[in-house]
C-alpha cells in the first residue's frame, strides 16, 4: 500500500497499523535508533562537558600495552568530539588502523575487518580517528533494517519490527554499535549472511559469512547452521550448481585462514589471535573451573567471578535467561539453536566472565526468540514504549560509565 493512501484512514489507530505493513516500516526503527544516539551524543557531551574538561580516555592514565598512545595524541591536538566514541578497546582498533599490527604482539587479538576498513577509509578521510568511527557507526545502524528482514521471516511484520526496536535499543547493544567497536560490523555481516542464504543466494550469503569471520572471533561459527540449512534441509543432487555452492561456503574457511596465516608471517605463531594477555585478569569459565576453583578454592572462586568491577554480576542474569531463550529458538529454527548453543559455549570456554553481558547480547537468534516469548500475550506491544525509554536511559548511564574509564562488559 502506497503511503498516500495511508493519509486516507481517518483514525490514527488504522494509520499506525498499516504503516507497520507497508515497505516505510524499515524506517521506523532506524530512525528511532539515530534519533536517540543523537540525543544520547548531545546530552552526553554537555553533561560530561567535553568542551573544555578532560575526560577519562582524554588523559587516560595508563598505557600497558601501547595501544593507548594514539589517544594522547588526539587529546593533544584539541579535538574533543571523537572521545565520546572511544574507550577501552577502541585504543587497539584506533592503534591498528593507524599504525598496523605490528606495534603489539596483543593486537592480533583483533580481528582485521574493521580496522581494514577503517584504514580504507582512511586513505580518503587522511584521519583514522574519524575513519574508524565513521566504519562503526554506519555498520553500527546498517545492521537495524537486515535483522528486520530475518525477523519477519519467523514472525509478523508488526512484532518483526518491535523486536527489532528493543534490540537495537538494549543497552549494551546500543551502546557497542554506536562507540568505535567492531560489534556493528559483526551484526551487519552475521545477518546478511542469514538473509542471503534463506533468500537462496549462496555466493552472498558466504562472501558476507567471510566478513563476518574477520569481524569478531565468533564469525565461523555461523558457517554451521549455514550448511545444515543448506545441505540437510535443502539437499541437492551432486550437479554442478552444488559444486559451486561447496566452493561458495569454503570461503568463509579461505578468509580465516588468510587472516590466521597474516598474523603467522607477522608475529611468526600460527594462535597469534588466541594469544592476549590483557585477558589475564578476566578469567573464562574454563580457567575459573579448572585452574583458578583447584588453586584458590570456593572462596577464592567466588571473589573472581564477581571481582572489583562495578557490572560484573550482570552476567548472572544473562546466564539464567539465555538456555530458556536457547529453548524457544529450539521450536523456531533447529540450526539456529545449535548455533546459539555453540556460540554461547565458546564465550564460557574461552570468553571472559566480565564480558558475558555483551557477547551475548550479540547472538541475533535468542533475540529472535524474545520476539516470539515477549509478544505470545496479547497487548504485551502495549509495553514497549515503556520498556524503549528504559533501555534509553540505561544505555545512557553504561555509555557514561564506559566514558569515565569504568569497566562494563
């Protein structure tokens, strides 16, 4: 239905339905999104007055590794504005863009599709400040209108773009997709990789599998529900249209494997990746049960998995929500299921505890999930203005947190 036909339903209740149908409503979410991260950048930058006092990350008082050097030099040159997009790790992808892999043998543990594109950019913009976070925030937006897609093809249009509302606007999801972080390119790649391949177009489907690969560590993992779509639920005769279709989803494998090897010429160790000490301090489940519980004891246990970080005990929550969530994407969607399991398994293996909250809250399928347990009840849509501003307003005070030097995720 075109949109001037909208004008013509003479209630307001009519017009708001059918807008929610028509092509205009990948709009809505999108530009609600912009719309608060730009009332969030206003009112951080005049609550934190940025225009004439240091912030934490403008004179950031340590400098293990390196990586925070570059932030120095942007403070020293007066620029202000770009330190409400940068913090924490945004030094490592800051430093890479600007300087390459080499100034630290811990900055392989970032993987190369943003800075690359950063740098790209750089070459136009001749500021990898502005470059990186220019990647960030278009990828960190882009991903709203893809995830809509994938949503509408497990539920309604109107509850595919209310999920897609609260996603995009849950605190740690809006925040890390707006900072200069590689969290909105991962989005963007994981599910244009989803898209493509129930829209039956291998050669994209893996070509954005690849990106999503050098995004973030958990990018191949994607590459299983991928085949078990493709190859168990779809198979196909043994032609030469599912020769090209194996070459298509070898690439993602191709991609990681170039990566792995580039870090290998450079750092000359083939797990350069795996290797970080700066997690030495946020212990995975895997070190706390095997190495630290054996060593420390209960009491020693209990004091690392809620340790001096102010958010640490968010991850509680999340680990008692996600296997119901896990459950529902069960009934949705089998292959998205075992990814979700996998997913969640790799980040208690080999993630950090204190980042449980934002690693999570990445994985699209369990918010999938929430769409269809949410809005099972009647009138639950009632609520989402309602629970929208609380997310608003706690996305706000974990941005100012990570703006102050506080640890979040």
């Amino acid at each position: 239905m075109k949109f001037a036909a909208i004008r013509k339903i003479t209630t307001y209740k009519q017009r708001l339905s059918l807008l929610f149908v028509t092509k205009y409503r990948f709009l809505i979410p999108l530009l609600v999104v912009v719309l608060a991260k730009i009332i969030a950048v206003v009112y951080l930058f005049n609550a934190l007055n940025m225009a004439s006092t240091n912030t934490f990350w403008m004179a950031v008082p340590w400098d293990d590794y390196g990586q925070n050097a570059i932030f120095n030099s942007v403070a020293n040159e007066g620029e202000r504005a770009p330190f409400l997009f940068l913090g924490w790790d945004s030094a490592w992808y800051l430093s890479i863009t600007a300087k390459g892999y080499v100034f630290s043998d811990q900055s392989f543990a970032f993987f190369p599709a943003l800075p690359l594109f950063s740098w790209l950019l750089n070459l136009i913009v001749q500021n990898p400040v502005y470059a990186l976070i220019a990647v960030s925030l278009i990828s960190g937006v882009l991903w709203i209108p893809i995830f809509q897609l994938v949503a509408e093809q497990y539920t309604s249009k109107s509850t595919a773009l209310v999920v897609t509302l609260l996603f995009a606007s849950f605190p740690y999801v809006f925040l890390f997709t707006t900072v200069a972080y590689s969290e909105g390119l991962f989005l963007l790649s994981t599910l244009s990789a989803w898209y493509f391949l129930k829209k039956e177009k291998i050669a994209l489907s893996s070509l954005s599998a690849a990106l999503a690969t050098l995004s973030r560590a958990p990018g191949l993992l994607l590459l299983m529900p991928m085949l078990i779509e493709h190859f168990w639920k779809r198979p196909h005769s043994t032609n030469f249209k599912s020769k090209r279709n194996i070459f298509y989803f070898s690439i993602p494998f191709q991609a990681f494997f170039a990566w792995v090897f580039y870090s290998r010429v450079l750092s000359n160790d083939w797990f350069a990746f795996g290797n970080r000490v700066a997690w030495n301090g946020m212990p995975s489940f895997r070190v706390l049960i095997f190495d630290m519980l054996p060593k420390s004891g209960i009491q020693g246990f209990i004091e690392k998995i809620f340790q001096q970080w102010p958010f640490t005990f968010m991850w509680v929550p999340f680990l008692l929500v996600t296997p119901i969530l896990i459950y529902a994407v069960i009934k949705m969607e089998k292959s998205l299921a075992a990814y979700s399991t996998v997913y969640v398994l790799s980040i208690l293996l080999f993630g950090a505890v204190d980042s449980i909250p934002r690693f999570f809250s990445f994985c699209f399928p369990l918010w999938l999930a929430v769409g269809i347990m949410l809005f099972r009840r009647r009138n639950a849509k009632l609520a989402v203005p309602v629970i929208f501003v609380l997310f608003g307003v706690l996305s706000v005070y974990l941005w100012q947190n990570f703006l102050n030097g506080i640890f979040i995720a």
